[in-house]
C-alpha cells in the first residue's frame, strides 16, 4: 500500500503541471497557433482543412442523463470532441474550437467559430468531411463524402495525419483523460502548439496518419469487445433464470449450445479451417527443415571422403616421386638391396669408402650430407 507522502507528492507535481500550463499557454498560442494565408497545392481555392478530433474520459459520475452528453455514438466510448483547422500546405494547426462533449455533431462546433473562420479566411474555402454538409454558401466549403471523392479525400488527409502525430507524441490524448475536463483545453492548446514546431522541424508523413487509424481502429476494436461481452453475459443470465424457474429443464450447457449453435457455428468451423492450416504450416515448415538438414549432412559427408581420397592420392604420388629428390649417392644407396651373404665392412674399407665419398661429392652434396 502506498504512503500517504506518495500522493501529496503525486498532487504537488500535478499542481505544478498545471500552473506551468497556465503560464505558458498564452506566449505558446501567439507563437505558433498561428493563421498563414497558404493554399493547398493543386486546390488554390482551398485555404483551410477542417476536421474534429475525440479525446477520451472515463464514465462521468452523477446522473445518467448528464453522462450521455459525453457518450459518441460513433465511436461509442465517453469522450469530449474538439474541432482544429490545419494550414493545406504544411499541416500545422491554424484553429482550435471549444470543448465539446462527445455527443456534439461537428456542425455544431463550426458554427460556434464561423465568424472566426470568416475573418481568417478572406474569400477562401474550407475542405471537409461530410459532417459539414450543411455549411454556409458564402464560405465555399468543399465536402469530401465517404464514396465518389477519392481526389478530394486525399487531399483532405492531411489533417488526419496532424492528429496522429499529436497523439504519437502526447499518449494522453490517447488514453482516457486523467485530469479535470475543464483542463482538457488548456492542454489540448499546449500539445498543438508544441506539435506545430514539431512538424515544422520534421514534416508530416504518411505514417502520421497511420497512427490515427490504428488509434480509431482500437477504438473500434474495444466497442466491439465490451458488445460481445455483454451478449455472453446476458446469454448467460437467461440460462441461469430459466434453470431457477424450472429445475427439469435441459441442463445450462444444453441451452448455452442452443444459444450459441446459430452464432458460433460458423465461428467455430473458421476457427478449426484455420488451426488445420496453421498445424499443416509448422509440419511443412518441419519437414523443409529436416531435409535441409539431411541434405547439409550429405554435403559434408562427401567433402569428407574427397578430402581422405586427395590425401590418399597426394600420399602415393608423394611415395612414388620421393627417391627422385634424393641426391645421386643417397638415391644409389637406397635402390642397393642388401644381400644375405653380405657382412659389415671392416673399419679401414669404411674410411677409405668415406674418402672416396668426399672427394666425389659436390659443394650442394656436401651441404646436405652435414645437415642429415
């Protein structure tokens, strides 16, 4: 169990994170949240692209009828919403909206700031999604709807790639948020602001907007997880109620099948298809292995017996072209079979013999003699 010190230390730093906040919110927004007249390139007309982004909290406490404010239909997690148009050239964030929460459409966030955006654009168009379908005329908006606007939707992505480098380097805005909501926006501001120089020091890529699909994609993935949780856990309530009001029922694991035979059928069969073909993959993989193995064997076994048939062939071409290296005397000495009738020689025959050897034998000879 934690000490008390470690939460008051814990609170210290968090009040310090958000006295710094506050103080340095002001001088970073003039510095970099900034309005450049740039036009995107192919689109001359366009000079802002517009989009709304979730940042997600835990399940507000108190009523019901206040936590459904907070509750996104589509992307089904409690968060608050905030709307940021980013520069068509480079990408850097040029507008940030108020905090909203999560069930605010995004053409509500639009029109809280159209006289801001009437100000700032002068005469441009804004590019967007189809949530702002219903945009004012006189500012030009240009919608990139799901079907039928691939050149648009490409050129519209830039602001998604402005998101997911936001949340690759503050994973705070990833995770659900762990302060005050009030101060969502003051942090918010902060982290676009220090995105903004980030991006100006390391350009946005195609990467960036991987990020925020694999963030919308989680999302996605954990609605779907908590769905499937719930039906098995209300599957599992009936079973149980149905054996409570007549115990002669079919036992739970009889009905627990009749509940999950039409649904999980299917599922089950791709699931067995899928460990076949996975079991088959590690024995074909095993195999090649094996044969690999076998056939690395047989390689070294036959540079083995070639090796031992070079040795044994250099071995006999060797004893048979020794004696012609000798030199001249020790070559008649060694073809002289000896006889068996033959004795030693006598000392003085020796000597004279040796004499005889000297006189003959070359300065080469000679040399080599005194070595042996």
């Amino acid at each position: 169990m934690l000490s008390s010190s470690f939460y008051d230390t814990q609170n210290a730093t968090i009040r310090l994170l958000h006295r710094i906040a506050a103080d340095i919110r002001v001088p970073l927004t003039d510095l970099f949240l900034t309005f450049r007249p740039d036009r995107l390139e192919g689109m001359k007309e366009v000079g802002l692209v517009l989009d709304c982004t979730v940042i997600p909290t835990n399940r507000p406490g108190g009523r019901l009828e206040y936590g459904k404010k907070f509750y996104s239909g589509k992307h089904h997690i409690y968060c608050v919403k905030v709307e940021v148009g980013v520069n068509p050239r480079i990408g850097t964030a040029c507008t940030i909206s108020h905090v909203q929460t999560g069930s605010t459409h995004d053409f509500v966030l639009f029109k809280d700031h159209l006289p801001q955006f009437e100000s700032q654009l002068g005469g441009a168009k804004i590019l967007a999604d189809s949530a702002y379908i219903g945009a004012r005329p006189e500012l030009g908006a240009i919608i990139s709807k799901p079907v039928g606007t691939p050149e648009l939707a490409c050129k519209r992505v830039i602001v998604e790639r402005f998101f997911g480098r936001l949340k690759t380097l503050f994973a705070v805005f990833r995770r659900p948020w762990p302060f005050e909501v009030e101060r969502v926006a003051e942090y918010f501001t902060i982290a676009c602001c220090l995105t903004n120089f980030h991006i100006l020091k390391n350009p946005l890529t195609a990467v960036d907007s991987d990020a925020n699909s694999r963030f919308i994609g989680y999302l996605m993935q954990s609605h779907e997880k908590k769905v499937e949780a719930k039906r098995i856990a209300n599957e599992r309530y009936r079973v149980n109620m149905k054996k409570r009001l007549n115990p002669e029922a079919p036992t739970p694991s009889s009905i627990t099948t009749l509940f999950y035979s039409e649904d999980s059928n299917s599922e089950a069969q791709e699931q067995r298809t899928g460990e076949d073909q996975r079991e088959k993959e590690r024995k074909d993989e095993k195999e090649k292995k094996e044969k690999k193995t076998v056939e690395e064997k047989e390689r070294r076994d036959e540079i083995i017996i070639n090796e031992r048939d070079e040795d044994e062939e250099r071995e006999r071409n060797s004893d048979e072209s020794s004696s012609w290296f000798l030199p001249n005397q020790w070559r008649s000495l060694r073809l002289q079979q000896p006889s068996s009738s033959s004795s030693f020689p006598s000392a003085s025959s020796s000597s004279a013999s040796i004499k005889e050897k000297r006189v003959s034998e070359t300065p080469l000879q000679s040399l080599l003699n005194a070595k042996h």
